[in-house]
C-alpha cells in the first residue's frame, strides 16, 4: 500500500462508482481492483452500494468514496497521463472522451465522471524549460492552440527558434 493515495469523491448513484472502476480498469494496462466495502444497515437507503473501493491504475494506487453530491469533480484536481507516443496519447485522449467526456485546451479533458484528466508527454515539460526562451515561448504558443496535444506540432515550434 502507498503511503499517499489519490481519493477521488464520487456521487454513487445507480452504480456509477462500479461504472467508474471498470471503466478506468478497462483503459489502463497492469489494473486491478483491490478492494471494495459495501454500505451496511446502518444506512438502509444506500445498504449494498459501493462505500469505498481500491483499485490501480497501472501502477498507481486510487480510491474512490461514494460521498454523494456534496462535492463535484472541478479542474482544480486532475490525473495527469504520461504518453511516450502520438499514438499512446491518441489512445488515452479516445478512451477517457468515450461516452460523454469532453475537450479542454492543452490537452486537457473531463472524462464522462467529471473527472479532468491531462493526457500529454513529459517531453513538454523538458521543451518548456529550455534556456532558450523563444524555444520554450514557441512551444507553449503552440500548445495553447491546441486541444489534444500534437508531440510534433510541439517539436516544430521548438525547432523553429
């Protein structure tokens, strides 16, 4: 178990804490479910809904409270995806917009949760922080035009300084 894990606070409603775990297990590769705890009779109208579940993420330890609608997702939290490849980004940005998710810019999106989700490289954070300042003011004029990130529209602009 990892000393800190990400708790993610859901509205279970209709089974959409389950719906939730096997959607994002579907997507990443070495998931699994780790746990699940069930409401019992102390709250007979939620009894055998999911309270809490523990599951990975390939690799990365998440939970999820079933809470109610007291707290919806914002942007002011999301998951960030490290993709290598235009196509490992071009997977994870297809998956996570799957049956309802919605666009952001720089390669941000909300997921059919709510939930917002950074699907991009490392190797922007690497360009960003160039010395060369019109390298790294190239590079973040480029991503601010797009939506899903384009590893090589960002290389071009870093080259062309």
């Amino acid at each position: 178990m990892q000393k800190i894990t990400t708790c993610l606070w859901f509205d279970g409603k209709d089974g959409r804490v389950q719906e939730a775990i096997d959607f994002y297990t579907s997507i990443f590769k070495n998931s699994k479910i780790l746990d699940i705890t069930y409401y019992g009779e102390g709250h007979p109208q939620l009894k055998g809904q999911i309270l809490v579940a523990r599951f990975v993420l390939d690799g990365q330890e998440l939970m999820i409270l079933n809470g109610g609608p007291g707290f919806p997702f914002t942007e002011a939290i999301s998951l960030s995806v490290d993709c290598k490849t235009q196509e490992e980004i071009n997977f994870y940005w297809n998956a996570l917009l799957a049956d309802g998710g919605k666009e952001n810019q720089c390669g941000w999106l909300k997921d059919k949760f709510g939930l917002s989700w950074q699907v991009a490289t490392s190797e922007i954070e690497q360009m960003l922080k160039d010395k060369d300042t019109k390298k790294a003011n190239n590079v973040m004029m480029a991503m601010m035009q797009m939506v899903k990130i384009d590893i090589q529209t960002l290389r071009d602009a870093y080259m062309q300084a």
